[in-house]
C-alpha cells in the first residue's frame, strides 16, 4: 500500500510540474499583449502561481520518491495493515 501511495504521490508531482510548464508558457503569450495594468497584474500572479506549483511538485516529489525507496527496500511480508 505504501508503494502505491509513493507512486500516487509521483504522478501528482509529476501533472504539478507539467501544470508550472504550461503556466509558464501562457506567461509569455499573455507578455506579447500591450502593458496594461491588467496584463501586469496577470503576470505578477502567474509568477507566483509558477512559483508555488514549483515548489509544491518537488516536495510531493521527494516524499513519493523517499516512500517509494523505503517501501521497496522493505521485505514484502512485512508491509503494515494498520
């Protein structure tokens, strides 16, 4: 059960990155419009979004990834049904 969650936490982190990516590129179609006051405010907050979305997929990345080694080295009698 522990793989599986590891490897449920892997594929978020994985949609989390590609939803940064094509973020990303929205932000530099929406930079080609003329500056306006709306397009800067798109823009500031895309990058945060960007920002957050980077973040939070390396994080679920490296838990899935240290429970996923730690559930592999594990022998496959002993996994907890607590």
């Amino acid at each position: 059960m522990n793989k599986f969650i590891a490897v449920l936490q892997i594929i978020a982190a994985i949609l989390l990155a590609a939803l940064a990516l094509a973020t990303v590129v929205n932000l530099v179609l929406i930079s080609t419009r003329p500056e306006t006051i709306s397009v800067v405010n798109a823009m500031v907050g895309q990058g945060v979004v960007i920002v957050c979305l980077a973040a939070a997929s390396k994080i679920i990345f490296r838990r899935g990834l240290e429970k996923y080694r730690q559930a592999s080295s594990t022998p496959a009698g002993s996994d907890d049904q607590a």
